[in-house]
C-alpha cells in the first residue's frame, strides 16, 4: 500500500469518530482522479452513484496489475499464472464473505445483480416446487430486476404474484399488507429490496423475513442499494438470499453476487450448464459440483473480481460504519437544500430516518408546466451535474405515484455539501430556464 494510503488507513483506523462533518470526502476524494474533471467548463459534480458509483484509483490499478502480470483462466490453468489467478479470484471470494459476515462457500459470483436474482427466481421455483394455487410476494417500489424474473416464474408455474403496496410517504404499506393477508400459508417467495433506489426507502426486511418465515417462505434480498450504503451481516438480516453488485460499491462493472444460506444452495439445482459447474459428465446424464461452484458456469469475470477485492479493501480501510454516517449526514443535507427549491416535489421519505441515499424528485415551472427529467438531466448536465432522469428501472413504482419519470441525484462517501449546494443552484437555473420568476426564460 503506498505511504498516503497507510497514512489515512491509520488515520481511518482510530475509533474516534471523524473530528467534523462531512470530513469523510476530504480523506477519500484524492482517490478517484474522476471529480477532478471538468464537464462543460464545469467542476464535475457527480450525482449517479445510486447508477453506479466512481472507482478509486486502487481498484483500476488492481485490475491493470492482474491483466499486465498474472492473466490466466480460474481453477483449469495448473501452471503459475493459473495459479495466481486462482488464488486472487478466490482471495476476492473470501473478502466479500468477510465483508457480509458470510462464510466463502456462500459467496456466488454472477455477472451482475439481475443474474443473481434471476438464479435466484429460476432455482427457487424448482426448489419448492411453485405451482398454481402458490404466491410469491414483491412490491411496488421494486427494481425491474426484482420484478420480471417473478414474473417470468409466475406465469411458468402458474402461481400468483402478489405485491405490498406503498404509503403517501413512500414507505411499504404494512398495515394494508396484514389487513389483506399478503403472506400467508400460500406463500412460497417473498423478494424485496432493502432499500429502494428510487425512494431511497429502508424497509424494514428482517421484520418481513420473520413473517415470512413463520408460514414457511423463503425470503430473496436485493440489496444493490444497502450493501454499498451501510455495515451488513447476514446472519442477523434474516434473508434467505441477497443479491448485490460490484458497480456501485466502488467496483467494476461485470460483477455480481447472490449470497446463500449454505444449506439451501446445496439443495438447490443448476441455473446454468457449462464448464467448471459440474462434477461428472457423461453423454447419459452429469452430477454437479458443490457449491458456489454449482453456480458458476463457464470461465468468470476474473480482473473484476479482483478489482471487487480491492474496492472491499477500500470500504473496510475507510469503514462501513463511517460511510452509512456520511451517508446519512449528506443525504439529511441534500433533503434539507432541496425543499428550498420551488417547484421541486420530493418522492419518498422527506427526511433522513430510515433512508439511503436516493433522492428522487419532479420538477415544474412557476406556471406549473411539468419539466421532463431529461430535460432537467440535459440542463444540469451543462452545469457539470451528474443526475439520472427517466424510471430508474421502476416504472410501476412510478406509475403508482402518478408520474412517468423523476429526476434522480445521490451520493457516496465522496459526495461534498458544496456539491449538494451546486445541484440546488442547478435546479434553480433549470427552473429559472423554463420561465420561472423574473427570468425571460422560454419553454
């Protein structure tokens, strides 16, 4: 590790908590070359993390190392390179289950968190054998990748899928849920987000688990959103399985992770036939390996799971419980600026108790005219402001508020006040853009 590194690793490494607030992007910002660019004539301010977050340079440095010097094919290769690749895929293995507080063998690796939820759909509905008269239980606020995997499964086995509802503040409906009987003895599958990347929402997954498990369901976690955000342990969260992904926790792209009760992957049965997932072929019929190998059909993302490893290295050096507090201030911050800003609805939780850091919201003119969040994108884009504006991939979440599309910003451990600070101005400019007061502006 470079002297720098050890330098804030120490400094990092105290229990006291940071000397002010908001200290956390001072230490880390140096890391990631990418904001200090300029957009536009701009500062960079990036605002998409929730999308996919920036990579600091130790993790581009990983992958560039693995590539130039130790390239080889995974668990084939018997010669050095093979075994150093090995070592290092396995090695990355190990920290994520670290990271989790999992055991290795739990840990499989996916190309992204929607192949982990699809393997989580498709071997499931084998597992418990789904068929008509069953339920599977979502919500509303859920990622399209927590959606149509059910779907699919629903309609190939006949069974019923059910959802939770929201509240006006946009967290899940649980009184209506009890009320109308959402698990029940027919509940096979229940899948829920922990925290919704639109929303930004907490729900509260292990209470759910609980009931779910009570009748008997088996209870799939997506936690794109929360494994990035705050400390994780499976073994307290209650789920059955969790999915997540490399991208937005300081990793590369290429890379998932569905994380398993080891009793209940044992027991589960292939998604994908290829290479290295089995035990026996032959031309009558082939056994399969023990998991996460199982799993893991075909030659895996290798430089990327070695660049997950370094960004787990990354997240552990800083710690998890200093990113979810600057997660939290920032995002309390962000709720606090925006509500000053006229015209600007917020969806989801105005303030920040038991919420990430998704902050979505629309946008009308002073006459009322409705500003597509495309446009809002493209305006603040020429300040140098990096949001997202369309669905978010939750087009019935967004169909339930009575809105096709919102504008989406949020943040990470990197995220500034000042650049919370440049969005609002942003918005104010965009708003101003469209004919707001004393503007000469035209639609």
């Amino acid at each position: 590790m470079p002297e720098a590194d050890v330098a804030r690793a120490d400094w990092l490494g105290v229990s006291e908590a940071p000397p002010a607030a908001f200290a956390l992007p001072g230490l880390v910002r140096d890391d990631f070359p990418v904001l200090g660019r300029h957009v536009n004539g701009h500062p960079l301010v990036y605002l998409d993390s929730a999308n996919t977050s920036q990579k600091p340079r130790s993790v581009v440095e990983a992958m560039s190392d693995h590539l130039l010097l130790h390239n080889a094919n995974v668990a084939r290769a018997m010669h050095t390179l093979g075994s150093e690749a090995s070592e290092a895929f396995e090695d990355a293995r190990a920290k994520v289950a670290a990271f989790i507080g999992a055991r290795t063998e739990e840990v499989v690796f996916t190309k992204n968190a929607s192949e982990a939820l699809n393997l989580a759909a498709h071997t499931l509905g084998d597992h418990v054998g789904l068929g008509p008269g069953d339920e599977v239980v979502v919500s509303v606020m859920e990622h399209h990748s927590n959606i149509v995997p059910w779907q699919l499964l629903c309609q190939r086995t006949g069974a019923t899928l059910r959802w939770f509802d929201i509240t006006d503040e946009g967290r899940l409906d649980l009184a209506a849920a009890q009320e109308a009987g959402l698990i029940n003895e027919r509940t096979k599958i229940v899948s829920l987000t922990w925290v919704s990347n639109v929303l930004g929402t907490i729900n509260p997954v292990t209470e759910i688990a609980a009931q779910a498990h009570a009748v008997g369901a088996l209870v799939v976690v997506d936690g794109s959103q929360a494994v990035p955000q705050m400390p994780v342990d499976v073994a307290s969260l209650g789920a059955d399985l969790l999915a997540f992904t490399s991208h937005k926790m300081l990793g590369p792209t290429g890379l998932g992770m569905l994380w398993g009760r080891y009793d209940l992957l044992e027991v589960l049965p292939p998604f994908l036939g290829g290479g290295e997932m089995i035990e026996i072929v032959r031309m009558e019929g082939s056994t399969f390996a023990r998991p996460p190998a199982r799993f893991e059909a075909g030659t895996p993302p290798i430089a990327e799971a070695v660049g997950l490893g370094a960004a787990v290295d990354y997240l552990t050096m800083v710690g998890m419980e200093r990113v979810a507090q600057h997660e939290h201030l920032i995002t309390a911050y962000a709720l606090e600026q925006l509500q000053h800003v006229e015209g600007l609805r917020l969806l989801g939780p105005t303030e920040a108790v038991d919420r990430g850091g998704a902050i979505s919201f629309t946008l009308t003119s002073a006459d009322g005219f409705d500003i597509h969040p495309h446009d809002v994108m493209q305006i603040l884009d020429s300040r140098g402001v990096a949001v997202r504006g369309g669905h978010h991939c939750a087009r019935p979440l967004h169909h339930r508020l009575g809105i096709q599309a919102s504008s989406r910003a949020s943040g990470y451990l990197y995220t500034t006040p000042d650049e919370v600070d440049a969005l609002v101005e942003a918005l104010d400019h965009t708003r101003a853009f469209f004919g707001g007061p004393g503007s000469g502006g035209t639609r």
